[in-house]
C-alpha cells in the first residue's frame, strides 16, 4: 500500500492503493482497496499565466514580423531593393527605377505563424535548492504552465530535454502529452545545454 503525502511528481508503480470517501458532508464514509497493474502519475505543478504574450489565432501560433515582400501597406515597411525574378510586377517601385535605370521592389514586413519551442534543461549541476524549490523543479513548472498555456489557446508547440529530443517529439502536442512526460523528466545530464552549434526545430 501507498500513502501520498504531498506527492511529488513523477512515476510511481503502485499494486495496491486504499481509497477513502467521507462524502457528502462526512456523512457517508467509505473505504476500499483497489489493486492495479497501471502506473500512478503524478504531474508537475502548474500555475495560470497572466494575460497573453502574442496576438496570434487559435491554431495559427504566434505572429512575426518576417522579411517576405508583399503588397500590403499595412505592414511595416521594409524599403526598396532590386528586382529578382520571380517578383510581382506589381511590387515593381516604379521612381527608383527611372532615376537608377534599373528594376526595383518595395519590401513589406509580413506577418508569419511561429511556433514556440520549449526546451528543459537536465544538467544536473545546475540544480540549486531541495524538492520543491529546486531550480530545475521550478523550470519544470514553468515549462509546465506554459504548456498549459498553448494547450488552453489550441497552439502548436514543441517541449523536450534539446533540440532533437523536441523536433522527434513533433509539434502539436497536447498538455495531457507533455505533463506525463515532465512528470518522469529528471536532472540527469552531464553537460549543459548546448544550443550555439544546434538549429532549433
């Protein structure tokens, strides 16, 4: 039998588990034991984030400003370059190409989806504090609220220990799909992160 005494996070593999009811208002009190084979887990803690960090749609991810040449003026204006093939005639700035005698474009900044990608560090040297109030406990929150977060707003995501890891994960995950796997992560790693060599997914 196991008793849960403010359980920490993690994996647990219980056979036998004592279930007790005092409901409703204590009246009725009920106990039983129950015998399994599944794993117990417990999440890691999490928090509701404040407000929103982007203005992007549901299913769209977050809005940038990306550097692709469009025609809409209601953009932020990039500037004027010249002309490639394969560019819309209509992107054609007709008063520099008669002063320069060349062909040249204006530039618009447009808006494009980005995805957010959330990377848990597992350098076990970096760890500071004990249970709770351990550095890589409150990173494991953090990205734990955060997951909830993009799951609430039906955002694409991507969570793991590096960059790979994150990228075979693919993107989309659900937050039931990354809090059983932030509940069994651990600060295991021999060397921190390295992310100046690594493009990220």
């Amino acid at each position: 039998s196991y008793v849960f005494d403010q359980p920490r996070r993690g994996l647990y593999s219980v056979a036998d588990i004592k279930i007790s009811s005092a409901a409703p208002v204590g009246l009725a009190r009920g106990r039983g034991q129950l015998e399994t084979n599944s794993p117990i887990v417990v999440y890691p803690r999490r928090h509701q984030l404040a407000n929103d960090w982007g203005s992007g749609q549901k299913n769209t991810g977050y809005m940038a400003a990306s550097a692709i040449p469009t025609r809409n003026t209601a953009s932020d204006y990039l500037g004027v370059r010249d002309y490639r093939p394969g560019d819309n005639p209509r992107s054609i700035h007709w008063r520099t190409a008669a002063r320069t005698g060349s062909l040249a474009v204006i530039e618009y900044a447009r808006q494009s989806a980005m995805t957010p990608v959330f990377l848990v560090d597992t350098f076990f040297e970096a760890n500071r504090g004990k249970d709770m109030a351990s550095t890589f406990e409150t990173a494991v929150i953090i990205a734990a609220s955060l997951a909830q977060r993009e799951s609430i707003h039906k955002r694409r995501f991507a969570i793991g220990f590096s960059p790979e890891d994150a990228a075979a994960r693919c993107l989309g995950h659900s937050a039931e799909e990354s809090m059983f796997w932030l509940a069994g992560v651990n600060a295991t790693s021999e060397a921190p992160m390295d992310l100046q060599s690594k493009a990220l997914p």
